[in-house]
C-alpha cells in the first residue's frame, strides 16, 4: 500500500520547493515555487505530531546543516537525511537523529561513473539498514538515467531491474525523484512507476510530478502499491492548491 512520505526541502537554510534541475552552482536560472516563513524544524514537529515517518530532509547545497540539524532535533529517527553524504560524514548524521541516510553523488566520479567501491565502504561504516539510494534520473533515449551534481550531470547508471537487482541488497531502500518533473505539478512520470512497481524488490519512495489527489492514487496502481510518495510544490503547507497536508495524513490512516 503507498504510503505519503513527507520531505523538508533545505536550500540557504530556508524550507524551500524548488523546480527540479534548476538548483545551480552559480545561482543562475533558479525557480524557486516556495519559500516558508517556518523552520525546518517546524515541519519536522509537525510530521511527528501526525505520526508520519520515513520523510527525508535534503540539504541542496551550503548553509543548510544548522537547519537541518533542528529538523533531527525535532523529530529524531523519524527521518533521512540527504545532500553531501558522503563515507567521513554518514556516521555523523546519524549520530545526530537521522533514521537513514541518503547518498547519490558520493557514489559517483566526477563523470558520472559509478564507483562500487565507494558503496561497500559505506555500507560497511553504517550497514544497509541504514542506508538509502538515491536513483533520481532524467528520461533519456536510453531510458531513465540516474543524474547526480543536483540533478545536473548525467550518470553512467540506468534505472533497470537489473541495476535494482545489484544494488537493493546494499540499501534498505531506494529514493527515486522525476527530476524532469520535479516541481512542475504537471503529473507523474507513469512509465517510471509502472517500471518501479513491476520491479518491487525493496522499499522505494518516487517523487517528482504530483498535481493533485488522483496523481496520489495513480502512484499507487501504477506502482502496485509497491511505492511510497512524496509531494512537494502542488501540497497546501508548501504553497500549493491541488492536494491538502491532511488529506496525506488520511491516506496514510486507512
């Protein structure tokens, strides 16, 4: 059954949504949807009063670790922690009340070239439980292609069964967003889904798309129920009109 995951998106400190791939070094070509007045550790309280766990807060660059060190604070092991994890700094981050960590670039060369080595040695710092993949990709004519360098630089790694296959053992999940749709509130990418939830080998989040209420329930049958959800830009606590926070927070209560 899917399950809403909420997320605290962390950008120069603030509680950001940000449009998906236009996050960049230099600043230029930034969408910003939303931008809260609350804290990060505002909607961390806030997801623990609702019971809701497995959310993930993301650091989207510098500036970001004050933040989300009160958001760890405010609802500890009740979330993952991603943006800059890397094999030094994992344990930390766990010391400090993330449940999970989320790693993408970390496992990459500047190229985009996965480097195996570099997930043994985190997984053997921490262990797979407490480690989550993060597979967000672009469409490209290959298929769907794992992008890293916020969402920038395209990697070497397809999203198939096979590369599911060889990686779940290493993780106690996957995070997967739509970058192409990421903030857009235009729809979900149904083909990645489907190819998700055909898949099912371990727990997955997808995000990236989601518009409205029959988007949630399009997750959940294109997806087998195989999938959890994140809504970013289209919820009501972010700004938005097409799904309400309390409506999540029912679904997750059937």
């Amino acid at each position: 059954m899917t399950k809403f995951r909420p997320c605290i998106d962390l950008h120069e400190g603030k509680v950001k949504q940000i449009v998906g791939g236009s996050l960049r070094d230099d600043g230029a070509g930034l969408r910003e949807n939303f931008v809260s007045t609350l804290s990060a550790g505002d909607f961390a309280a806030r997801y623990r009063a609702d019971g809701l766990t497995g959310g993930h807060v993301i650091k989207l660059g510098p500036g970001n670790d004050e933040a989300a060190l009160a958001a760890l604070a405010a609802w500890p092991g009740g979330l993952h922690l991603g943006g800059g994890i890397t094999g030094d700094n994992a344990e930390g981050w766990l010391s400090a009340g993330a449940s999970h960590v989320i790693v993408t670039s970390w496992l990459f060369d500047a190229q985009g070239h996965f480097l195996p080595d570099r997930l043994d040695t985190l997984r053997s710092r921490i262990g797979a439980e407490r480690l989550v993949i993060d597979l967000s990709c672009r469409r490209t004519t290959t298929g769907w292609t794992v992008a890293m360098n916020r969402w920038q630089t395209l990697t070497d790694l397809q999203i198939t069964p096979a590369t599911l296959d060889a990686l779940a053992g290493s993780c106690a999940e996957f995070l997967i967003h739509a970058a192409d749709v990421e903030g857009l509130c235009k729809g979900i990418e149904t083909d990645l889904v489907a190819l998700l939830g055909a898949w099912a080998g371990c727990p997955m989040t997808y995000a990236g798309g989601v518009a409205n209420m029959e988007d949630v329930r399009r997750v959940e049958t294109l997806g087998q129920g195989a999938l959890d959800l994140t809504v970013g830009s289209a919820l009501d606590i972010f700004g938005g009109s097409g799904v309400r926070y309390d409506e999540l927070v029912a679904w997750n209560r059937r």
